[in-house]
C-alpha cells in the first residue's frame, strides 16, 4: 500500500537491483548515458567495495516501491557499469570459489563443534570479504573460527545468523506448486502464519503439504485468507446445533464457493447437504423444497473405513442371494416331477 502521508521527493534515477542470494536493494544510476534493461547485470560501488547484481526493477514502480517503504534521499550504491565479458567470467570464477569456501567453513565447523548449520558462502566481486550465512537454534560463538577462515582465506570474514525462512529465500527452490518460492521472488516480508489460517479455509492438516521449503507453515496460505473470513460471515460457525426435517445434526463442513452446508446426523449416522437459503429457510421453520442426502462424505470418513464397510455389505447381500438362490434350486428339484419308465 502506497504510504500517502510520506512526502517523497526523490529525483534519481533509481533501479531495484537483486544480489546473489535474492537480496533486493536499490542503487542508484548516476550515467544518464548509461542504456539499461531488465536483468541486466551490473557492477555496483558500495561503502565496502564493488559487487554485482542483475536489474530486478525499473522506472516509475521503483520509485512506488520505495515510497511504500517511506524511502527518500538515502545513501545508495552507485552503478558503475554493465558487466562486460571479462566480469560475467570473474563472476563465474567466484562462483566456483564460493563452492569451494562452503566446503572448507563446513569442515572448520564440525573441526569446532559449533551448533550452526552452514547454509552458504559468498564472496564480494572484488574479493575483499567472503560472508557466512548459517542457521541456529541460538547464540553462537564463532570468533574462533572467525580467526580461522581469516588465516585460511586472508581476507575479511563475517558470519552471519539467518532465520530458516531466510535460508530458503537465499537457496531458492521450486515449491509444490511447480513455480519458484515466493520469498525469493516478489515477497517483501514475512507474515506471522498460524494453523487458524489453515481452519479458516479447512484445508486438511497435513504437515508435509502446508509445509514450505523452510519447515514452516506456507506463505501462500494467506494469499486468499481475507476472502474466507469475508465470506464465511453469512455462514453458521462450524459444530452449530441445527434442527431440520430430517432430525437433529450439527454443522461439520461449508462449501463456501459452492454455498452449500453439510450437516451430520448423529443419531441417523448420515449425512445431509444444505444450499444456504435451505439452511435458513430452516431457521425460519419452513422446509426446504429439495435436500439432497449424501451418506458418504470423504472428507470425513477414511476411504479405508469406506471401502472396507463396501465388502462387507457386498459380501452379506452375496451370502443373503447366495444362500435364497439355493433354496429355491432345492425347491424346484423337489417339485420336479420324475418320468416313469417306458
């Protein structure tokens, strides 16, 4: 949401840029002469040296990002050029150091029996810090490996403790969906996601489909969650008590899309589906024009349960046919009269 009360007066010609890892910031185009496109990738000069990152943002929608995020005349790093044949090469190589300086941390690291988890390695394009993303369950001290990475790398060092949503923003990965995770596409900040959210749309609790990539609950479980509190308004809560013609039961699921209510009958051990008007044309005593009577609803019976309650109902009527179609052979053999001889 744009912040309107913000007064933003930057004038600069600001691009939105990703580093490796996902991480987004902004930088600053200072060549007007300078011809740039989407994706491109650049050689940007920040306070600590020289780095490189792709264009993710351009144009007016940078400038509407950063008001949202009330952003206006602060430092930013400066773009210094597009990556020429020689950078796309050196970024290769750092790449392939990047791989090799995950391996040596993660061995210093079990060497120290430090409680972290390594997540990955990065170098600044000019070599002048090489940083460590890990993740833990608390406070760890590592100034001893510090020392140590230092000596082996000779350069600046730093660790850096991320959380686990943050670990698989930076990894990056296909979610179940079959698109990119959306903590290392477009989503700015994370949001606090409980199991309510999942009651709400009364989607199954099963851990491993509403589990992201990180281990917690999925960020796309919000995507829709005002749509159902919205409409869920003009529905009874579920396990409301309700009388109809068909007895006593009680409201177990909502088809919100559908307007549909199913009501389960304890006594009658069946099941019951209700539009919304039918629902209130009970509660205004009058009875409903047509009620369709469901006697299996998966989402509550267990399909095990189903199908083994099928055989044994097939199984009594074969033995019931079985047993009365033996009868009536006996019978007729009996009434069968004989032929006498010639």
């Amino acid at each position: 949401m744009i912040a309107n009360n913000f007064e933003y007066k930057d004038k600069r010609d600001i691009v939105e840029i990703t580093y490796e890892g996902h991480r987004r910031g902004f930088a600053c185009v200072e060549d007007k002469g300078m011809r740039l496109s989407l994706r491109d990738v650049l050689i940007v000069k920040h306070g600590n040296g020289l780095d490189w990152a792709s264009i993710s943002m351009m144009g007016s929608l940078v400038h509407a990002k950063r008001k949202a995020k009330r952003l206006s005349g602060e430092e930013l790093p400066t773009v210094l050029r597009v990556a020429n044949e020689g950078d796309i090469k050196r970024i290769e190589q750092t790449k392939a150091s990047e791989r090799q300086a995950y391996s040596v941390c993660k061995t210093r690291i079990e060497a120290f029996e430090l409680p972290m988890e390594l997540v990955d390695a990065e170098w600044q394009f000019d070599h002048k810090k090489l940083t460590f993303y890990f993740t833990a369950d608390g406070r760890v001290d590592f100034r001893e490996l510090v020392r140590d990475l230092a000596a082996i790398f000779n350069t600046r060092i730093e660790l850096r403790q991320i959380a686990v949503r943050d670990a698989a923003k930076r990894l990056g990965d296909v979610g179940i969906c079959g698109l990119e995770l959306c903590c290392t596409t477009h989503l700015g900040r994370y949001e606090h996601i409980t199991l309510d959210h999942v009651k709400i749309q009364q989607i199954p609790a099963n851990p491993s489909k509403l589990s992201g990539q990180c281990g917690r609950l999925k960020c796309c479980l919000l995507y829709e969650i005002d749509t159902y509190v919205e409409g869920l308004k003009r529905f009874p809560p579920i396990t409301t008590e309700v009388k109809t013609p068909s007895g006593i039961g009680t409201v177990q699921k909502i088809d919100l899309f559908k307007d549909i209510i199913w009501i389960y009958y304890p006594d009658l051990s069946s099941w019951e589906s209700l539009t919304l008007g039918q629902y209130k044309d009970v509660l205004e005593g009058k009875i409903p024009t047509s009620v369709r009577v469901d006697e299996e609803i998966p989402a509550y019976f267990p399909s095990e349960l189903q199908q083994e309650e099928g055989r044994k109902r097939q199984k009594e009527k074969a033995d019931s046919n079985g047993g009365e179609g033996k009868a009536k052979r006996e019978g007729a053999q009996k009434r069968k009269p004989k032929r006498g001889k010639k």
